[in-house]
C-alpha cells in the first residue's frame, strides 16, 4: 500500500511537472482524438490504486476467473500474425489495433478432443495480434482501440521509445490505463532493425495470456543477408476446458496449461514451411508466453543470429539444434535446408508438445524441404 501510495504521489508530481512544462497538450499519446498523439493528464491524478486494481487490500486472485466469454463471437480471422496494413500520412506510418474478445481455434477436432475454441483477447480478431513490420528508421503511429471490458494499453516490447510512448498504465508510470471504448495513440520512430513485440502492460499476468501480444519486426535499413524463407513464430500457453472453451490465464504452479500454440495453433493445427532444397531459413521465435521453450531443430544446425532483436557478430554465433526461447525473448535462427525431406521443429518440454495430455501436439511445426 505504501509503495502504491509513493508511485501515486510520483505520478501526480510527473504530471504537474509535465503540466508546468506545458507539454502534454502536444505531446503523443492523448486517448479522445484518435490519430492526434497527446497525453491523458485530465485524468485522474492518484496512481495504479483504485479498487479494482492488485493496490487495493482485498487482492482478487485472477486466477479464479476465467476470461469472461458471455456474447463473445468466434473469430472471423482464421490465421493469426497476418501483416498489418497501414495508411502514410505525411509520411508517417498509420497501423490501427483494436483490442477485442474473440474465440480463436486453436485446434480443430483431434483424437477425442472437439473443436478448441479459446476464449480470448486478441488484437484486431487474431491471436496472435496482427505483425507491425516496418523498416528502421520510419516514423510510426499506432491508434490502440480498446473493445475489451477491461483497461488496457501497449508496450512495445525491446524498442527503443520515448518515455511517454513505453505503454506501462500499470501502474500508471508512463500513462493512464486506456479504458474501454476510448482510444490511445502511440507515436516513435523505429531506431534499431530486429525482431521484437507488442502487449498489453494493464493486468499483465492476466492478459498478456488472455492472448494481448503481436510480432513487430523492423527490417533494417540496408538489407541484410538474404533468406528464401524469413518466418516469425509467436511460442504462447493456453488453459482450456476443451468441452466449453473456458479459459484461464495459464500460470505456472495455479493452473498449469493445457495447449500449447504457435502463431495461433497447436499441432497438426501449426503452420508447415515449405522451402526448396539449398534455401537459406530464418526463423524469428518471440517467447510471448509465460513458460521456457526449449526448442528444438531436426535435421540441422543452425546459427543463433540475433538476440532480443540485437545481431550476435559472425565469431560470436553459436550452432546449436535447441535454443531455449524464455518469457520475453527474440532469438533469431538460420539454418540452410540441405536435406530434402519433412522436418520438424519442436519444444523439448514434452508435455508441450501435447494437446490436453494427447499427444502429438502443442508446440510441434513441420518444415518440408523439396528438390
Ligand atoms: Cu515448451
């Protein structure tokens, strides 16, 4: 409580210094007018400790509830991580996001288990979000639409920001939460090429889960080495009663998950790359998750040629067939498909390469290298 009131006190002081400097009314991030970056200080000036919020002294515990499915549409999306368009205005990059239940099949029928439908909170209808791809050094704008219950906002996960551009509303060190209905607009310029992502910093452990992340890849600015196959991979766990798609935030110990997904779907659901015999293969893996990966390569060695979005130099990679990809991490691989065949790639944590204890499943993908 006393750490809550200090950061309340630190907000305020932050916002009437702000307000002194007369910054805010221009500066990004403003929620009313979409499109017109600006800060939110017309609201409240106490910190992260409302009633609702983990500052309070009756702490819920979010593990009891599950993400409310009343009236919540299935998907009309059927891929997730697809490349989001945008509109140039005055040379800067426009993406909208609207955050949004919806249900997403993360399995159709297998074995004994029916069709998966999660219940979740997605970005634009997609789980995951949609892939922000930009090239280094282009000025950006997001407009974040909030459709969901709950407040919300963005981090931008391994970029480099301005301070009021950092997403964190909880606590609300660098905005207010983005409540439903309203609209927040980011604005930065992406500084550093690499692979990194998006989520949700409001009731984090709750709804970066609940399915609130997406890639964001900057290409750098001179081309870097040429791949025929550039392919980026969102490791996410998910806990759901298979009969009603009821579903809980996955955390380790409370509720432990029992699906496993990339970019979306649990195997034989996932992706198979196809690829031509002598191809070079990048892979981007993002630990959007709250679990390790250990994953492992079949067939060949490969390359670790970034990590958290920074390049390893040449006499510093590592060959390896496993890589462990952690809450949070960017490991970029490449590899050359020198042998005809399918291949699969997959977790080395078995129980993730399951689908409710059936396996094979989870966190398996097939990579089919023909003549
Ligand atoms: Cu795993």
């Amino acid at each position: 409580m006393r750490i809550t009131l200090r950061l309340g006190i630190f907000v305020a002081t932050v916002l009437m210094l702000g307000a002194a400097a007369g910054t805010f009314a221009q500066a990004p991030g403003h929620r009313s007018t979409p499109g017109t970056p600006g800060m939110q200080m017309e609201e409240k000036k106490e910190g992260p400790a409302s009633e609702e919020s983990h500052g309070g002294m009756e702490m819920p515990d979010p593990m009891e509830r599950p993400i409310p499915d009343d009236g919540v549409p299935r998907a009309t999306e059927t891929k997730g991580g697809q490349p989001l368009p945008f509109k140039l205005v005055n040379r800067v990059k426009v993406f909208e996001l609207t955050a949004k239940p919806v249900k997403w099949l993360i399995l159709p029928k297998f074995k004994s288990l029916p069709e998966i439908w999660a219940t979740t909170w997605s970005y634009n209808g997609q789980i995951p979000g949609p892939m922000i791809r930009v090239t280094q050094g282009d000025r950006i704008r997001v407009i974040l639409k909030n459709e969901l219950p709950d407040p919300t906002s963005i981090h931008w996960h391994g970029v480099r920001v301005p301070n009021n551009m950092d997403g964190v509303a909880e606590p609300a060190i660098t905005q207010q939460p983005v409540k439903p209905g309203e609209t927040f607009t980011y604005e930065f310029t992406a500084k550093d090429a690499g692979t990194f992502f998006y989520h949700s910093h409001v009731e984090t452990d709750r709804q970066i889960p609940a399915g609130l992340s997406g890639s964001f890849i900057v290409e750098p600015r001179r081309p870097g080495t040429r791949v025929g196959l550039d392919y980026t991979v969102m490791l996410q766990e998910w806990r759901v009663k298979p009969e009603t798609g009821k579903t809980w935030p996955a955390m380790p110990a409370m509720s432990e998950p029992n699906f496993f997904t990339l970019n979306g779907k649990a195997f034989p659901a996932t992706e198979t790359l196809e690829v031509k015999k002598g191809q070079r293969v990048r892979i981007r893996f993002i630990g959007a998750g709250q679990f390790a990966h250990p994953m492992h390569l079949h067939g060949f060695p490969f390359k670790i040629v970034a990590t958290d979005g920074f390049p390893v130099p040449e006499a510093a990679r590592l060959t390896k067939d496993t890589v462990n990809v952690a809450p949070g991490e960017r490991y970029d691989i490449e590899f050359v498909a020198e042998e005809e065949g399918t291949w699969i790639m997959h977790c080395h944590v078995l129980h993730h390469v399951t689908n409710d204890d059936l396996e094979p499943g989870g966190l398996i993908l097939a990579i089919k290298v023909s003549g």
